[in-house]
C-alpha cells in the first residue's frame, strides 16, 4: 500500500461517491456563505485608512451597476461553451474569473471605499468608476485568458465603454486607476501560474491497493499543483476538508458503490430522464452557472437597491468562494488520494469487498477526470 501523497497513510477509505457530493455541496454551501455574507442592507466595511468623507459618500450614494453587469456577461459569454461543457478546465477558470471581478471590485472601491479591498492600491477618488471598471476589468483578462481564446469582443466592448464615457480627467485618471488594480491583482497570484499549468513537477505514484487512487487515461493525473495555490479569501486550504471516505469493505461503501454503477453508468443506466437532465445541467462549468443564477437574483432586486458596489462585491464574493472551493477540493483529494468511480468500479472484483460487482468496461455519463482535473 502506497503512502497518500497528503501524509495520511492510516486514513480510512470513505466511499468516493459520498465524499465527492460532500464536496459539491460544500463547493454551494460555500458560495451562499459568500452570498449571504454580501447582504442586501447598506452596512459597508470600508479601510480604515482610506474612509471617504461624508460628502464623497452622499455624492455616490448609488451610481448604476450597468458598467459592472456588461463586463460580467461579456465574461460570461467568454466562458459559455455551446458543444462541450468540459472544454476548459473548470478550476483554472474560476481562478480567471475571481481576479476578473476583484479587480471589478476593487477599481469602485479604490474610488470611494465603501468595502474592504484585495490588493492595496492608492486611492483615486476623483477617478470615473465606469472608466476603471472597464479598464482593470479588460487587463485582467488579456493576460489570464486561455491563448486560444480571442479578444476580439473585450477589445470591442473596451472601445464602446470607453467611448460611451465623456472625455475628461475623470475618465483618464479612472483608465489609469483600471490599470493599476489590474496589474496589482496579477501580481498578487502570479505565484499561482506555475501550480495551474498541466506540467507542473511530476505526478504523485499511482496506487495499489483498494481505495487508493488511480490515474485516469488520457490525462492520468492533471493540474498536480493546483492543491498548493494558496486560497483566495478563506482561512486555509483545508478550512473546509470533509471527513475521510468509508472502508472499503463496508456496507455504506456498498450501497454508494451499488446506486453509483447503476446511476452512474453511461448507458443502460436506471437512472430517470430527470436525474440525467440534471446531471448535464450540472456538469456546465460552475463559475458560468453560478454566474448566470446571481444575474438573475439582482435583477430580482428591487430598482436601485444594488448599486455598482453592491453588485461588484457580490459578485466578486461569489467567485472568489467558487475559485476556494475548488482550491479546497483539489487539497482534500491530495490529501486523501481515493481512488474515482471509475477506478473502482472496474477493479470491483479486486477490491476485497465480496458484495461489490466489478464492470471493466463502465463509463460514467459525464467523463470522468483525473484527480487534478
């Protein structure tokens, strides 16, 4: 039996099935402690040492979150992939989109500090807002983008925003404020670019023994250093960890072994054409999914109870706690190092548990991915 790659050779073998829908759930609840957290009152938590005067607050008591939601659907569309939900990895796009919307985020903030920033950059308060949304909005992406992914739209969509906000100093000093937050920004996660790339260090061993994991061909094991990136907001990496799987040989394995290789199955499946919807539904990447449910909550709210900071934190909130959550998961699979569906299910008849039925030729729905995919 070979040492988890995490330190914990003695763990108990959860069942995978349980423990990867702990961490989806965990992965929502997550992003709802994030949401809630944003609130809808107006109690705002600026930097103390930045707090605006009274008079700078009353000028901007609302200012349209227009600017703000055009970038976030440009985004949006950049990410919405019509033919295949899996063709870009889902961890390594929610990292683009938290640092496309914190700089979102920060750009109003380091106008008129009305909530807590990320990165520390001076303050401009006479700097247009729309101006450096748009601005730190459109660096980000440039340099975070995939390299087949063109700019042809945000380079468009710069231009109109631009263009649609009248000359002046305001204008320019918000242009070069979006500058500023943006460069800010990636240089605070360039320690992350190493960790997100396919070949980062070499892989951990492939196991041996009942539970551990094995890779998953073609890719076998990918993002293998995504568990080192430090988080985005929460605590630490393992803030969230989920308890160990079930032993193997044990009933509650069984029965998640049993419902999983029936569910599961690609085809010949039991499983109703209502559970299969859902389980496409949900197979979209998750920043684009998520992102679509917020639009459609704030365009809920009432008019003009969210203003372009009100809206900025939320969704930067959001993001950030999807682009942690997956950072958390990467580390609890490291760490715990279990074997996927796949594997297990197609090595049933070697697993020492004599009520578990082996399929060597199983396939999932939903392709399965390495552990760092």
């Amino acid at each position: 039996m070979k040492n988890s790659p995490g330190g914990n050779p003695g763990m108990q073998n959860r069942s995978v099935f349980s423990y990867q829908l702990k961490l989806s759930f965990g992965m929502i609840t997550l992003c709802f402690l994030f949401l809630s957290a944003c609130g809808w009152d107006d109690n705002i938590h600026p930097e103390q040492v930045t707090f605006p005067s009274d008079q700078e607050v009353t000028n901007r008591t609302w200012h349209s979150p227009y600017m703000v939601l055009t970038w976030n659907q440009a985004i949006e569309e950049m990410y919405t992939f019509p033919t295949n939900a899996l063709s870009k990895s889902q961890p390594v796009v929610a990292r683009i989109m938290a640092m496309y919307h914190l700089a979102i985020h920060d750009a109003l903030n380091c106008i008129t500090p009305k909530y807590e920033r990320y990165v520390g950059v001076a303050r401009d308060k006479d700097a247009d807002p729309d101006a450096a949304v748009a601005q730190a909005a459109y660096d980000v992406i440039a340099v975070v983008k995939y390299p087949d992914q063109s700019m042809a739209a945000m380079n468009a969509l710069l231009a109109t925003s631009l263009a649609g906000i009248c000359d002046g100093e305001a204008k320019t000093r918000g242009i070069t404020l979006g500058h500023a937050v943006a460069a800010a920004i990636l240089a605070q996660r360039a320690v992350d670019v190493p960790l997100i790339q396919g070949n980062y260090g070499p892989p951990p061993p492939e196991g041996d023994a009942p539970g551990e994991f094995r890779y998953i061909p073609p890719l076998n094991y990918g993002l293998n250093g995504y568990h080192l990136m430090t988080p985005f907001v929460i605590a630490s990496k393992d803030q969230f960890r989920p308890e160990p799987h079930y032993v193997v040989n044990t009933p509650e394995y069984t029965t998640d072994y049993n419902e999983v290789k029936t569910l599961g199955r690609a085809t010949g499946s039991l499983r109703t054409t209502w559970q299969t919807e859902t389980a496409v539904f949900w197979a979209e990447i998750t920043n684009r999914k998520w992102n679509d449910i917020a639009q459609q909550v704030i365009s809920s709210r009432p008019s003009h109870s969210m203003d372009a900071w009100k809206t900025a934190r939320l969704l930067a909130l959001m993001h950030a706690a999807i682009a942690d959550a997956n950072i958390s998961s990467f580390d609890s699979k490291f760490y715990y190092y279990h074997w996927a569906p796949i594997s297990s299910i197609r090595l049933g008849d070697t697993d020492g548990n004599d009520d578990t039925v082996g399929d060597a030729l199983w396939t999932a729905l939903i392709p399965a991915l390495p552990i760092g995919g």
